[in-house]
C-alpha cells in the first residue's frame, strides 16, 4: 500500500457500549475515531474524526477537564 503510516488504533468501548478506535499521533495529539451518531442519509460519514490533546500518564478525565477551566 503506498501512503504514510500515521499510527495504529486500539478499540475501546465506552460507558454506553459504543465502540471506537483511538491512537498517538504524537506525544500531545491522540487520534479518535467514532460512528457518526447524526447520520442521517446515505450521503452521510458513517465516521467522525477528532484530534485531541494526549492526556498525561496517570492523568483521569476529571484532572483533564479540571485543566481546561
């Protein structure tokens, strides 16, 4: 396959049960991957693409969100 390796993805599940697949960019960026809860045709992404900040090792979501106030 030709292109660039950007990084693998693991599968996780969230508290509802939903799957989705995330991976390290970098040390500060994570890459997530969920289905597009909102689609509503055919014409619609079945997935959405976010970058987000990596959290810290150790850090919870709560320290996390607590930093962005």
């Amino acid at each position: 396959m030709d292109g660039v390796k950007l990084t693998g993805l693991w599968k996780h599940k969230t508290k509802d049960g939903q799957t989705y697949l995330s991976g390290a960019l970098s040390n500060i960026t994570q890459l997530v991957i969920l289905p597009n809860a909102y689609k509503r045709s055919e014409k619609d992404p079945d997935y959405m693409v976010y970058l987000n900040e990596a959290k810290k090792k150790g850090e919870t979501s709560a320290q996390s969100q607590n930093d962005d106030l």
